[in-house]
C-alpha cells in the first residue's frame, strides 16, 4: 500500500471517528437535557441550567476536532499535488 493510500485512509478514520463523536453527543446531552427537564421545576436562572456548560464545553470539542481533520486533509492534499 502507498504512503498516499495510508494517509486517505487515516483521514477516513478520523472523520468516521467524528461521526461516532457527533452520535454520542447527541445521546448523551440528550439524557443530559432529559434529566435536567425532570429534576427542575421552578428553576428558571440561567446558571441552574447545568446541562448547557457540557454541551458548549462539547460543542468546543466537536469545532476543534473537525478543525485538526479538515487540515490535517488539506496538508494531506497538498502533498499529494506537490509530489
């Protein structure tokens, strides 16, 4: 296998790596949200809506990590037209 076959198929793996990342987000602030819904009733400050820091904190993540694929791709791309 070439060394252009490897990388393409590294890119692959990170993206398919951030689809699962993306699922389990959803999932998982999801039950997050869902619990939040159940246990407050009157709550109605802003800073007792605790599931909302995990989901930016994630969402922070998730930018981060499409950001470190798509140029680790594009490096990945110019090389391959360079060579």
């Amino acid at each position: 296998m070439e060394e252009r076959d490897k990388k393409q198929l590294r890119i692959a793996g990170k993206r398919a790596d951030f689809m699962k990342s993306i699922v389990v987000f959803f999932i998982i602030n999801a039950g997050f949200w869902g619990i939040w819904a159940i246990t407050s009733h009157d709550n109605s400050s802003m800073w007792q809506m605790w599931p909302l820091w995990p989901t930016l904190g994630w969402i922070a993540g998730a930018v981060i990590q499409y950001f470190e694929i798509k140029t680790y791709a594009a490096r990945v791309e110019e090389l391959n037209t360079s060579a």
